[in-house]
C-alpha cells in the first residue's frame, strides 16, 4: 500500500529530524500500533494511556496530531 509507506517514510524523518522533544518522539512511537487505524487513534483514551505509560498527555496529543496529520496529507489523491 503506497499511502503507507508514504506515511511511515514520513514519520521516521519526524523522528529522525530533531525537530520534536523527546517526549513527543516517545509519544509518538508508542502510537505507530495504531498506525493506519485513525479511527482507533482518535479515540484513545490519552488520560488512560498518560497514566499506562508515564507520558503527558499534552505529548500524546501532539504526537497523535502528528500520526493523524501524516495519514490525511498521505491519503489524499495527488491531482
């Protein structure tokens, strides 16, 4: 599947550019399960999922943001 791929070369360059905060690159590795499934990640329950793993949820959010960002500029058709 190219939108896929396309998202996940997208994603690794977020992580590897530097332009994150740590927090938000961990946050944003802990989502990519979810990866493809934008329904599942917008109803995460992030107050849950801060409490599970130690990372804020203003973190979450932003990573969550990003991950939903890159699936949606992805998987429009190129015209």
């Amino acid at each position: 599947m190219m939108s896929g791929n396309s998202t996940h070369t997208a994603l690794a360059t977020r992580l590897l550019t530097g332009d994150l905060s740590a927090e938000v690159r961990l946050a944003l590795v802990g989502l990519l399960p979810w990866l493809g499934e934008p329904a599942i990640l917008r109803a995460l329950d992030l107050h849950e999922l801060s409490e599970r793993t130690g990372t804020s949820r203003a973190a979450l959010r932003a990573a969550r943001q990003i991950v939903l960002s890159e699936m949606d500029s992805n998987s429009s058709p190129n015209l």
